[in-house]
C-alpha cells in the first residue's frame, strides 16, 4: 500500500513537471522563508466561505484543502504552495499567462460524468458534486419562480451561465463577489443570491440566520474540480489519480466531515465521492 501511495506521488510530480515545461510555461521558481524547489501557484477563489475564504492572512476551506493534499501528493511542501485568488472568470486568463499553475472552483457539471474544458480551462473529474442554492432575506416567502426577480450571482459562476439560459424572466444582476452580492441581498437591491449549496450554508453564517436563509438546495447541479491549460491532459490525469488517492486514505471524507461541522453541509452521497480510487 505504501508503495503505491509513492508511485502515485512520483509520477504525479513528474507529470506536472513536463507539462507545464512542454508548453513553454515554467513553474515560477521562488525561495521565500525555507522553501527548497520549485513552487506550486494555485489560484482559488477567496469568497467562499467554508470552501475558499481568504480570513486573517491565510487560504482556508474544503477546496484549499483539496489543493493542499493534492499538491503534496505531486512532491511539494507546504512551503512551496503558494495560493493566489481569482475569480471564476478569470481563470482561463491566469492560467493561459502563467499567473497560475492550477485552479480550483466550480464548473458546470458534465453529464457523461468526464472531464469538461469550459471557457479554455480544462478540468478534472469533480472533487465534491452539488446543488446550487438561492439565499433569500429571512422571513420573505419563498417563491415558487424566479421569474421577474433580481438574482444576484457572481461574474463568470456556475449560476451566471445556467440562470442566464434556463431560467426565464430573471434579471441578473452580477458582481464581483458573494459579499458583494450579500450586500446587494441585504440592501433590498436583489431578490436573491445563488451560489453552490456549501457556499451558501457559508454564507448564512457569515452573515447570520437571522438576517438571511437558504431557501433552495437542488435547482442545478455543479461540480468542483481543478483546472489546468486545454493541453495539459497528462496533468489531468496526474491531478485526477491524486484527488481518486484522498478519497481511498479517508482525507476525503476528513474534509467533507470538517465542512459538515463548520457550515452544516451535508454531501450527497449518492453522487459523492464522484472519483472511485
């Protein structure tokens, strides 16, 4: 078993090594405090709370420890990950640049249950499957449409695809970032704020139940994974093999057992976890 483990590791590494310097893209090569080697830069957004949320100087949530575990698992330290934010839309962007030598966050779910490349950002198979949630200001009724509302969601998101062609008569009014759109909730601006399911559990209690509730749990489904350049399959495969090795030494499920108990997220476990060791 622990040869295997070592295996995996060895030829993840590896992978992401001649990927990235085959397309001409180096990882970028830092020595700050005790770091030995190359680094690792993993752009992750910094708004989600309980899955992304940058607070008090530091990365944390289920997805950095995603990024965390995976990474160590390709041979790099804690002191040769370095984390960046970046919103959805910009990740295709960061990527192609080399601002970033990975990314992680939602997609649109694929329904043949493989990896998708959507708005050139090729992505591994999910890491955690949900349902997309709307939060809604506490004690308004919950409507049975979003027809004629104002749903606020955040630029390049999930929501901002899947509203904007399945939902007819929504208005969209987009921002940066769920505060931003929590502001938007709470000043009376918009209806309604859609954001995958733990995120918004997140976000209810950032903001405090008493002001705002979550009011819908399965309207659409979204996938997290981590994404990389369109060419770089290999590394897709390395990352998949890696996020597949969690689910098999349980620190999958320690970090879906963490989400639980921080923002009561409960993982259907029906579609979770999507990737089989």
């Amino acid at each position: 078993m622990r040869r295997s483990t070592k295996c995996v590791a060895s030829s993840a590494a590896v992978a992401l090594l001649v990927s990235l310097s085959a397309c001409g893209t180096d990882i970028r090569v830092e020595t700050p405090g005790q770091a030995n080697g190359p680094m690792v830069t993993i752009g992750v957004p910094a708004d989600e709370p309980g899955m992304s949320w940058y607070h008090d100087g530091s990365y944390a949530g289920f997805s950095i420890d995603v990024a965390t575990q995976v990474a160590k698992t390709m041979g790099y330290s804690s002191k040769q990950i370095v984390f960046r934010s970046v919103e959805a839309g910009q990740r295709g962007q960061m990527l192609a640049d080399g601002q970033v030598d990975m990314v992680l966050g939602a997609y649109p779910r694929p329904t043949d249950g493989k990896a998708v490349v959507v708005d050139d950002v090729a992505y591994t198979d999910p890491y955690l499957v949900t349902g997309e949630a709307a939060l809604m200001r506490a004690g308004e009724e919950r409507p049975d449409t979003l027809r004629g509302r104002v749903a606020c969601v955040t630029e390049g998101s999930v929501a901002a695809r899947t509203l904007a062609e399945d939902a007819s008569g929504v208005k969209l009014e987009r921002r940066s970032s769920f505060q931003q759109c929590m502001s938007s909730l709470l000043a009376g601006v918009s209806d309604v704020v859609a954001a995958p399911e733990p995120v918004a559990l997140g976000l209810r209690q950032q903001t405090g139940d008493h002001y705002v509730d979550v009011v819908d749990e399965s309207w659409h489904q979204v996938a997290f994974g981590i994404g990389v350049r369109p060419d770089q399959t290999m590394l897709v495969d390395s990352l998949n093999s890696a996020i597949a090795l969690m689910v098999k030494d349980g620190s999958w499920q320690d970090g879906i057992d963490a989400l639980h108990a921080q923002v009561g997220f409960d993982a259907d476990m029906s579609a979770n976890p999507p990737v089989q060791p």
